[in-house]
C-alpha cells in the first residue's frame, strides 16, 4: 500500500475500534465461543492473532499458548490495551498488508477479519507464507444465510442476504460472506480446506436476544449453530497448505 492508502485506512480503523461492541453482549459470547473453537482444531506451537480488537478470543486461547503468541491489529488502542492485559504476548500495530513477522507459526488466526480487509485472497496468501508447512489458517465470518437475516429478508429490511445490515456498516465491513464464497477465497489463496462448520444459531437481533434471553438460552442456540451450520450466524474453515 502506498502511504496515502496506510494512513487512509489506519484513521478508518481508528474510527472503527471507537465504535466496536464487539466486547459486549452477545458479541462478545460470540467471540468466547469462536475461541473455543479454534480450539478443538488448533496444533502445539506458536499463534499469530490478526485482528484481536479487545482481546475476547485472546482471553480463550492465550493461556494455552503463551510461551509464543503473536497479536497484530491496525487500531493503536485495541494494541495498547493486549499489551496491559497479556504483557508476555508480542504485540504489534500494523496493517495486515504491511506486517513483516521474523518467524513462522503453527496456528494463524483470523477471528471476524475477512469481512474487513482490502483483499482477502492477498492476505490468506501471506498468511499461507507466514505458516509453518503442519500448521493451520483459523478464519470466522458472519454468515449471510444466517437465520437472523434471512429473517430481515423476509421482513423487507434487507433487499439481498449479502446487503449490509446497520451493525456491518458500523464495524466496517467489506462484504458478506457464504460458505461457498469463503472457500473460493481460501481456494485462490492455494490453501487446503481442512474442516469447515459454523456455530451460533441466531433466530433474532442482538438487540432483542440481550434484552430478554438468559445466558443459558444463548449458550444452547451456539451450540445449536454447530447442527446447522448452513444457517449458523458464524461460519468458520480451518485449512492448510496443499
């Protein structure tokens, strides 16, 4: 990127984390659950965490890793704030386009980051190169064919399932993913589609869950997203190199 291009975009991100809720509610529970999945795929070495914004799925997997953990994220604040909370982690404030690592890493995670980057296939391509040859790429995205939106289809207040809703505007999306074009993307990147899945069945709005579900209603329709991942909230790959 040229330099008009890395400042343009980092005041954009600074813009963006001002406005993050991503910490908060059902977001974060979100966040906790993507970590715990991660989990169920992620090989013994060391991580590189791209786009930890307040550190809800770092709280999940650090402690698991902490003797080589790497966090990058283009918001100076979100940075700041990882290096008080986990003062071992190696943490950086950098593009993605931009980071150069002096090392590879066995697990490369990318938790709520493909809807938000220029050029997704560029950046899984350097992750693929910042990998180590056993290791794995981690990715969660919100779902288009969510539930809660073809809900909102139907109720006119979307006109296509990949439109943006008022929340992906506010955290800076780029785009809406599927599983079909998620995998596209990973397929151009040259990557080995290891597992897929999804989790987080989510019926209605944040909004409407926070105001009058119980955390243990919101723990079983996670869970449930794993049964049906077509229509789960979240979608996730874990993949490798071919």
């Amino acid at each position: 990127m040229d330099e008009n291009s890395t400042i343009d975009e980092l005041k954009r991100l600074k813009d963006i984390a001002g406005k993050s809720i991503y910490g908060k509610g059902t977001g974060k529970l979100s966040a906790q659950y993507g970590g715990q999945v991660f989990m169920k795929y992620m090989v013994p070495g060391s991580v590189l965490e791209l786009g930890p914004a307040e550190g809800i799925m770092t709280e999940i997997i650090y402690p698991h890793y902490k003797n080589d953990y790497t966090a990058v994220d283009g918001s100076v604040f979100f940075i700041d704030s990882i290096k008080k909370r986990f003062p071992d982690i190696h943490a950086y404030s950098s593009l993605f386009e931009e980071f150069m690592p002096s090392q590879k890493f066995s697990n490369i995670l990318l938790g709520h980051v493909l809807e938000h980057v220029i050029d997704p296939v560029r950046l899984l391509k350097r992750c693929k190169d910042w990998l180590e040859d056993d290791g794995v790429i981690l990715t969660a995205v919100p779902n288009a064919n969510s539930i809660h939106r073809q809900a909102a289809l139907e109720m006119g207040l979307l006109k296509h399932l990949d439109d943006f809703s008022e929340k992906d505007h506010r955290h800076g999306h780029r785009r809406v993913f599927c599983m079909d074009t998620l995998k596209e993307c990973f397929q151009s990147a040259e990557c080995r589609v290891l597992e897929s899945g999804g989790y987080w069945l989510k019926p209605l709005s944040d909004a409407q869950l926070e105001k009058d579900w119980t955390i243990g209603m919101l723990n079983a329709f996670f869970k449930l997203g794993e049964k049906y991942p077509e229509i789960s909230g979240e979608i996730y790959i874990v993949a490798g190199k071919v």
